[in-house]
C-alpha cells in the first residue's frame, strides 16, 4: 500500500507545479493591467517594480495553490480512469475511498504549508507591498480609499459612499474651481457623499457632510485637502449644549495634518487587516469590542439622562397642573415672538441630541464593522487553505467518471468549481462587512457547498454513475461539424 500511496502522490506533483505556473502566470498578468497606470510612467526603476511584483506574488499563491490542487488531481485520475488504472485497482479489492485517501493527505499537507503562509508570510509581503505602493500614490491619495469604509488619520474620521473618475472633459472646469494643488493631478477622483468627522477639539465636535468632494495631498503643507461642495456642518459644543449649530455650504476646504502621511516605505508602520497574522487581528478584535461596549454605555447614559428629564418634567407639569389651572386667568399673555423663540429652542436643542445620539450611533457602527472585518480576515486566512482538501474530494470523483486526463479537460471542469467558489467567498466577505452575514458562515460556506459536492461526486464514483457523458459530447460536435 506504501507503494500506491507514493505513486498517486507522485502522479499529482507535475500536473500541480504545471497548473500553478499556468494560473500564476494568468493572475500575474491580471495584476500588471490593473496596476500598470500605477507602476509604469512614474518614473521607477526596473529594480523597484521587480522587488513590487515578488511582494505580490505571496497573495497569488494564496490564491493559486487550492485551484492548482483541483487541476492537478483532476488530471490525475482523469489519467488513471482513461489508462483504465482505477478498474485494475477496483478489481484488486481497493475502493474508491481507499484511492481517494493519498490524495486527501497530498491536499491536507498542502492546507497546513498554506495555512502557516497566510498567518506568518503573506501579511509581511503584504505590508511590504503596501508600503511601496505608498510612495507611488502620493499624487493620488484616493487610491488608499475604499467605499463606504471609515478611514481614520489623527483626529479626523470621514468616510466616502461612492468614488468615481470625472469625464476628460469636466477636468478644465475643475481645475478652475479647485486650488493650486490640484493642477497636476489629472489623475483626481471625484468622492461622493463624504462625511468627514473633526475631533480636533476638546470642546466640540464636528460632522461634516458633503454631496461631492476632492482630495488632494500637499507635500508643502503636509495636509490633506479635501475641496467639498454642497454640504452641511453639524457643530456640537460640550460645554454649551444650547449652541448647536448648523449651517450650509457650497463649497468647503478641509485641512487635514498628515505629517506622517508623506508615503515613504521604511517609515510606514501602520498594518491594515491583510498585512496582520491571526494573533495581531485578535488583539485588534478585543480592542475593538472595548471601545464598542463603552460606546454602548455612553448611548445607554445618554438615553438615561434625557429620560430622567421627561420624567422630572412631566412629574412637575402633574403636580402642579391643578395650581396652573387656577391661576390661567391671572397669567400675562404669551406673545407670537415668545412663542417663536420657545419653539426655536425646543427644535435647536432636539436637533442636538438627535445629532449627538446619529454620532454615537455611527462611532458604534464604526467599532462594530472594525471587529467584522478583522473576524473576516481572521476566517479568510483558514478557509482558503482548507479549499486544497475540498477541492480533493472534488476533483478525485470527477476526474474518474470524465476519464479524461489532458490539462484542457481539466481546466474545463475546474472552472465551474471556481467560479463557484470565489463568487460565494467575495459575495460573503461584501455581506459579512456590512454585517449582514456572520463573518464565520460568510468565509467557510464555499468550503461548505464544496464539501457536499465531493460527497456527492464520490457517491456517484463508487457507483460507478458516470457524470459526463464524453462519447455523446463529441458525437454532438461531429454531427455540428457534418452540417
């Protein structure tokens, strides 16, 4: 048996290294197209985009290995079907299961390798590649943006809805209505519904809410400038809750110091979710869920504290209601004016809770999306390693009921497969972040629905249920041929 065990494993090595060249190579050219407006016409040496391309090779074997082990072991047994192997080793008294079983420990292996390179050497290289990409987005800041995440630099917060590329032709017309700063930079997006929160002071607060909006980065003044137009400010004092205030704009600049926003790789220190291992994210998760349960008190004080004011409000208003109505007719007039001013102060002063209890309720939003997305990462960095088994109890069954070896029959089945599965783990990592789904089911139900497809695919293996049907197949494409 030791001998079967090292010939199927054997018969799985070149088809695994070939597959994992074929889809390297196709994602490494996905990345250059994407990224090639970024790397090239900047001005970098050959070096330095050699040294950008290795760092991001680390996500492509992430990528890459559980997608090459289904070609690879759909070749292997489609091999071992088509050269009629699998009869022989049937017919010996060895099941299917028992075939099968080489494979699940070449696949296992490959989980436990990949599963150590997520955690220890993938978030490394990512944050090297990161850090040299930084250098590259200095003229154009919103590259570091994604939509409808909160982005958080000193003792500002804003986060964008939606980020777009204006037309050529309305960039003559923003350029007049932007600064200086904004002339050499044809490469702008437009950010739309942005809300920026300013933190700066101890003794306010302020949100600030904008239709559309421009950012830019000045070396000079090492800020970040937004440009907003159309928008409102929502100002909040501590001390002096009587003073909300809230007041519009048609257009609005926006400082933000950002001294240790200059971009320059070896000082870069900070780690988004991609570039932590397991350990660092858990810490993260912890804090998070801190700052989530006093941001919970905070809301829950708050809701106290006004009701305890209706309460003594609504007590005097009963205790003296009787006094009140004998004394009516010897009460002075109340005047338009007074009444005007009453109501403005009533609404000014709901205006301010409802305004302190939507900031509350978004720093808690925040807090929670935080832990959501690192619990995500967390998940992520397991269940794509696990797709090598999975992928195993795939490829085996179906290599043998196709009986077909070649590479492009391979390629062909598994596509399906991959398709399948990478749509359910984006779409489940898109509804996990906005907390939709759990960020446990969101990341291993496509390792879930692969799962039951093996099981499935073996029992039609042992019997004996041919799956495809290839003699029909080609008899369809010659009579299509013949007309």
């Amino acid at each position: 048996m030791k001998i079967l065990n090292r010939y199927i494993i054997k018969e799985h090595i070149g088809p695994f290294f070939f597959a994992l060249s074929v889809i390297m190579f196709i994602l490494l050219m996905q990345f250059m197209v994407k990224h090639i407006d970024k790397i090239f016409g900047k001005g970098l040496s050959f070096l330095t985009i050699f040294e950008l391309i290795i760092y991001n090779l680390a996500w492509m074997i992430a990528l890459a290995v559980p997608m090459a082990t289904l070609v690879a072991v759909l070749m292997s047994f489609g091999r071992f079907s088509a050269d009629n192997e699998i009869t022989i080793l049937k017919s010996s008294g060895i099941s299917i299961y028992r075939i099968i079983r080489p494979s699940l420990f070449f696949g296992l292996m490959l989980t436990v390798g990949m599963i150590y390179f997520n955690d220890q050497i993938l978030p490394d290289t990512n944050h090297a590649a990161r850090k040299m990409f930084q250098a590259i987005k200095r003229k154009k800041p919103t590259l570091s943006l994604q939509e409808h995440i909160f982005f958080e630099l000193d003792n500002f917060a804003f986060v964008v809805n939606k980020i777009e590329k204006p037309l050529p032709e309305e960039w003559l017309n923003l350029a007049s209505l932007l600064g200086p700063e904004y002339q050499n930079n044809e490469q702008l997006d437009r950010l739309k519904n942005v809300t920026i929160f300013d933190k700066s002071s101890p003794k306010s607060t302020t949100t600030i809410n904008a239709e559309e909006g421009y950012m830019v980065y000045s070396k000079e003044k090492q800020a970040l400038i937004f440009t907003l137009f159309k928008g409102e400010f929502h100002e909040f004092d501590f001390k002096k809750i009587e003073e909300y205030q809230r007041s519009e704009f048609e257009k609005h600049i926006v400082y933000m110091p950002a001294k240790n926003f200059e971009l320059e790789a070896s000082n870069s220190s900070y780690r988004s979710d991609r570039e932590m291992n397991i350990s660092q994210m858990q810490e993260e998760v912890l804090k998070s869920s801190d700052q989530a349960n006093k941001q919970i008190d905070k809301v829950k004080e708050d809701l106290d504290s006004n009701f305890k004011r209706l309460n003594n409000l609504f007590s005097i208003i009963q205790n003296d209601s009787l006094e009140l109505l004998s004394k009516i007719d010897t009460l002075p007039a109340v005047s338009d004016e007074q009444h005007r001013i009453a109501r403005q102060k009533a609404i000014r002063t709901a205006e301010r809770y409802a305004q302190k209890m939507k900031t509350n309720i978004n720093l808690l939003n925040n807090h929670k999306s935080r832990i959501n997305k690192f619990d995500v990462e967390i998940y992520k960095k397991l269940s794509i390693p696990f797709a090598s088994i999975m992928f195993v109890l795939v490829g085996a069954p179906l290599g043998i009921m196709a009986r077909k070896g070649s590479m492009g029959v391979a390629i062909t089945l598994s596509l399906g497969f991959f398709i399948l599965y990478w749509a359910f783990l984006i779409g489940g990592e898109k509804l996990a972040d906005r907390r939709i789904l759990s960020p446990f089911w969101a990341m291993w139900s496509p390792n879930a629905i692969v799962f039951v497809s093996g099981l499935y695919l073996i029992w039609r293996a042992v019997r004996e249920s041919s799956f495809i049907n290839w003699d029909r197949l080609l008899k369809l494409f010659k009579a299509k041929e013949d007309l």
